[in-house]
C-alpha cells in the first residue's frame, strides 16, 4: 500500500492515498441478523459511492423526483466521507506500508510524522463512533415509522449509522497502522513542491498541483490539496 505524505503549508503534512475502499464482505442472510443487515448496507453504499468516484456522477437527461435528488445528494455526501477516510479504512487489512514523502525529509521525521497522525486520527474517530453510535440508535428508535415511507428509509438513522461504521472502521485502520503496519520511506521530490503552494495565488496554485498530481500519478490530489490545504490556511 502506497500512503504519500502531502505537505499543505510550509510545516504542515497530511497523509493521502487514492487505493479503492472495498465495501464490507457480504454476510449470509440466515447468520447476518440485524448487524448483518446494516453491514451490507453500508458495504452497498460504499460500492456505489466508489464507482461514483471513478465515474463521476451520473448525467440523465430527464428530470429527477425529490426523492432521486435526495438520494444524489446523499451518494455524493457519502463518495465525499470516503475520500476523507479512504487511508485509514483501507490500512485495516495491510501488513506492510511505503510513505512517500518529500525528499527533504527523512524516514525518521515521516515514521514518527505518521505515527502522530494515526494517534491523533484514533482519538478523533473513537470520540465521535461513541456520539453517532448514540444518535443512531435515538434516530432508529424515535422515526422508526419512516420506514414504511418509499424511498426514505429513516434516512436520520442511515446517516448517523453510515458515520458511525466509517468512524469505527477508521479505528481500526489507525490502530493496525500502529501496531502492526511496517512502515518503509520512499523519496518522491515532486511531493516538495507542494509545500508553498497553499500560499499562491489560484491561478498559478491550481496549474502546478495539477503538474505535481500528474508526475505523481495521483488523479484526485488537486482536489484533496484544495479541500485540505487551501481551506484550513
């Protein structure tokens, strides 16, 4: 698993990675229960939000019903949360890892630079599985009825149930990066050029992102550098 370490300012860094999240294997009906139910569910969502990812929403000519545009609110919603969780969901099953970071940086500077993200990230996301986790099961319980209205679905309880999984799963991820992910460094110079570039202006900020994506192969770092860099600057 390639994990890049993006500088987003002169002596900030976040980690970043593009591998696909797989969604959650499937359970047998007849051994799933309730649990069952909620993972396919999401692992459902997770498929769709991913093939959303790669494609880009899709176009229809004809106009969509309150419901559809609901729906595509919430799938575009939901391709965002991953984008944003993508790393450490996708760490939970990995043995190995390679940082590519600056070349100005040592691999010492990186392990322990991603050691006190992980660390941080695990706090952030156990706090936060606890809160949604709560409100899920109010939600699920108080607009229960929703469930017999087409196409809603009790769709506060989806919300709080998906952000509550992906906080879970996200735990896991920073804990297996901690415990039992060996972590090697890899030098990737264009990641250096990065580092002032939160502070330029769009035009030229936009133009040498895009240069430093191609050089990198990294399809949707422009927009994961704007998100990141240029909103918390």
């Amino acid at each position: 698993m390639d994990v890049f370490v993006i500088p987003v300012g002169p002596d900030r860094y976040e980690l970043y990675c593009e591998q696909p999240v797989m969604g959650e294997e499937p359970i047998e009906p007849e051994t799933a229960g309730f649990i069952g139910r909620l993972r396919r569910r999401f692992g459902g969502i997770v498929r769709a939000a991913e093939e959303r990812h790669r494609s880009g929403p899709a176009s229809d000519a004809e106009p969509k019903s309150w419901i559809g545009r609901m729906q595509d609110r919430g799938m575009a919603w939901a391709a965002e949360r991953i984008a944003e969780q993508r790393l450490l969901w996708n760490l939970r099953g990995q043995t190995t890892a390679t940082a590519a970071h600056p070349a100005d940086m040592t691999f010492e500077q990186v392990e322990a630079l991603i050691r006190e993200s992980l660390q941080r990230d695990y706090d952030r996301h156990r706090r936060w599985m606890y809160i949604d986790g709560v409100l899920f099961v109010v939600t699920f319980i108080v607009l229960f009825p929703l469930v017999v209205i087409p196409g809603v679905a009790n769709l506060p309880a989806v919300y709080f149930g998906f952000r509550a999984i992906g906080h879970f799963l996200s735990m896991r991820g920073t804990l297996n990066g901690l415990r039992n992910v060996s972590w090697r460094g890899r030098s990737c110079p264009p990641l250096d050029e990065l580092r002032e570039l939160a502070l330029q202006e769009p035009y030229v900020r936009d133009a040498r992102v895009r240069d430093v994506a191609a050089r990198v192969r990294l399809e949707h770092l422009p927009k994961f550098f704007d998100r990141v860099a240029i909103q918390r600057s």
